[in-house]
C-alpha cells in the first residue's frame, strides 16, 4: 500500500507532540512494508525530497507572510490576522499537493495536524479521487488557533471570527472517508458541532515510547517536573502560583521546555524562588530521570498530551489536570492525583500530599503490560491498517 501522510511539522522540526506521533506513525508502518510519503513544510524556498528511516519526505515552502513556529517573538495582530486569513483556503499548498499526488499517485492520503496547508488539502485529494483519513490531533478544523481556547478560558461556543475562518474544513468535512482520533474528548468535540457525520470514526491512541526511567533522583528534596511547551495554556503560571502555597522547604520543581523569550524572562522575574530550575529544552528520558513526580497541568482541552503517557511508562507519579482528553488516560496510571484547571490550592494541597509521603510517591510504578500495549507500536500500526483496508474496501465496491 503505498501512503501520503500529511502533516504541519515533521521531525527535525519539532514544536509539540504531533510531530513525534506522526514521524513515529510513519516509521512504524514502513517497517510493516507499507510504501510512505509525508509532506510537509519547512522554512525554506524550495522543495526538497529525502528519506528518512524508510519514510520520503516531501518539505514544501510555507505559503504565508511567515514562519510561525518556534516563534520567540510574539508577531502583531495585524500579522496575525494577515495569517489567519491566508490560512482560510490556501489555494497555493493545495496546488504543490496536488503535483506530488500527480508524482506518487497514492492508494490513500492520510491528513494530520493541517495548519499553513488549510482545508484545499482536503478538496485536492478528492479531486484525484483519493480515499482520505483525517487524524484530529488539534482543533483546527474548529477553531482558527487551532487550540478551542481564548482568553484564559476553553471556548464553549465559537466565535464569529471562528466560524468564518474554519467554514472551509466545515464545508469539505464531507470529503473525509474516516476521521481518527487520539482521544474520545476530541473526537465528540468535532462530531457534535457537526463535523464528520457521515465518515468511520475511531479512537486510535498515539505511539509514544513507554521506557521506564529507573527509580528517579535520588535527592533529599522531592522533585516536582513539568515538561512542554511554556505557555500560559499549559497551565504553567498554575504550577508556578502552586509553589507559592508549598512549605519552605522539601521540594524543587524542574520546568523543561521552551516558549516566547519575554514570556518565560517575565516569568523568572515573578517567580524568582531558587529551588525552581528552568531547564530549557531537555531530552524527555533525562527528563523523567531527574524528577520523581510529573505536573501535567493544561488549562485548555488537550487532545491527549503525550507528556502524560511518557510519564505513565516512565513510571512516575503524576499530578495533572482535568481538562480535554487528560483523564482518559490519567486512569492507567499506577500512581496519580487530579485536579480542575486553574486550581492552584488543590494541586498545591497534592504536591503537599506527594511531600509526606515520600516513600509512596517516589520511585519507579510500571505501568501494566495491558496499558504498555495500548500504546505500542505494533497495536497502533495494526489498528490503522484495519482503517486504511476498511476504508479502500468501502470505496471499491
């Protein structure tokens, strides 16, 4: 069977969890003889075409006033709203898809996170009669941020500046054969406003490597971890105001990951306790080795953070939120405690938990083997090729 992935970003660039899931994806099914091609974009003029771990790579130039990704300065609204109203139907992208489809003549094209590229991708595939799968890995196809979240607050109705700038993924949802999605929160968030009535629909999980990290540290004080992006969003400033609340001494907190330079700078200045450490970018298994407890605290609906399925087969302890697709998965974990979205006093109160007790939240708690192969590799491939021959059975006939 011979594929086309399409997806935003695709490692080297890697700015959330979705390209991993893609790439990982990809590779796992070139490993199960399946011919793929990914495209997508990269912050140059030209296209260009490499293959990679038996996955070809077709990079694209952005069609937009600029590169928005990994973005340390935070643009305009006028420059925002220029990009946004590109990213309405970008007949351009669609046009540079439609020559690779003409090139590599697919049996199925397989969308993905489609910022930059826009809903054209979708109206160009069925133009050349290609059976198309959709994964919802963000809320693009609802939301013009992609992330069903404003102001500080999840969005429980769209705005008029949504409704207008997503009409065209509305308007061609028609065009997908099978819609996937990573967790049953995000699936139900597309269907009941309308989307995907009449496609396959499933819950596939994503690949994510479930290694465990060993029995943590090792320090006197118990080390408290977020990993991700810094932003307001993924409820950072909860943790920080959390630490606030916490006793003088017993604890450390580890923040890994990268944001807006102004953004993470102002949050150092009002943060300034020396037992938080700001990291910066870090590898995820030296990550989970240097904490004994993971902070998984998005304020906005995420999909299925794949920081808290590391978290699980690192076997550490986590502390996280209800929001989105979190306790879909927080219910595997051996050890774990929850709380609603902004509230500093509960997590603090749990983070406090984790302190007296050390001997309980320390150390390693493996996962069972039965949530390991949720996640697997093998169970995840499978499960998409079920997909893929359901979907071609349903049109051959």
């Amino acid at each position: 069977m011979k594929l086309i992935f399409v997806n935003t970003l695709y490692p080297p660039t890697i700015i959330g969890g979705a390209e991993v899931s893609v790439s990982l994806l990809a590779q796992a099914l070139a490993k199960r003889g399946a011919q793929i091609g990914v495209v997508t974009f990269h912050d140059a003029d030209e296209e260009t075409e490499e293959t990679v771990e038996g996955v070809k790579i077709h990079r694209v130039p952005l069609d937009n006033i600029y590169w928005p990704f990994g973005l340390t300065q935070r643009p305009t609204a006028g420059q925002r709203l220029r990009w946004h109203a590109h990213d309405v139907w970008n007949s351009r992208a669609a046009a540079r898809f439609g020559h690779i489809l003409d090139r590599e003549r697919p049996d199925l094209v397989h969308t993905h996170n489609l910022i930059g590229f826009s809903a054209a991708i979708w109206a160009q595939t069925k133009k050349h009669a290609v059976p198309l799968v959709h994964t919802l890995r963000d809320y693009t196809a609802i939301c013009k941020r992609s992330t069903l979240f404003a102001r500080g607050r999840t969005c429980e109705r769209r705005c008029a500046p949504c409704v207008a700038m997503t009409a065209g993924f509305k308007l061609r949802a028609s065009a997908v054969d099978a819609v996937i999605s990573n967790s049953q929160y995000m699936l139900e968030a597309h269907t009941k406003r309308g989307y995907f009535s009449q496609a396959r629909q499933a819950v596939i999980r994503n690949i994510v490597n479930t290694s465990a990290a060993g029995a943590g540290p090792g320090e006197t004080d118990i080390v408290f971890g977020y990993i991700g992006r810094v932003e307001d969003e993924k409820g950072i400033e909860v943790v920080l105001e959390a630490t606030r609340l916490l006793p003088p001494t017993g604890w450390k907190l580890r923040v890994a990951g990268r944001g807006i330079d102004t953004y993470i700078e102002a949050l150092k200045r009002r943060y300034p306790d020396p037992r938080i450490e700001w990291l910066g970018f870090t590898r995820p298994a030296d990550f989970y080795a240097g904490v004994d407890v993971c902070l998984i605290s998005s304020i906005w609906p995420e999909p299925l953070p794949r920081t808290l399925i590391e978290s699980i087969g690192a076997g550490r302890a986590t502390i996280c939120s209800t929001a989105g697709g979190i306790p879909e998965i927080a219910e595997h974990s051996a050890l774990i405690g929850m709380y609603e979205p902004r509230d500093g006093k509960r997590l603090a109160d749990l983070m406090i938990s984790a302190m007296e007790q050390p001997d309980r939240w320390r150390g390693s708690h493996p996962a069972s083997d039965e949530v390991l192969k949720m996640f697997s590799a093998e169970t995840i491939a499978t499960a998409h090729l079920d997909i893929y021959a359901s979907v071609r059975s349903s049109l051959s006939t």
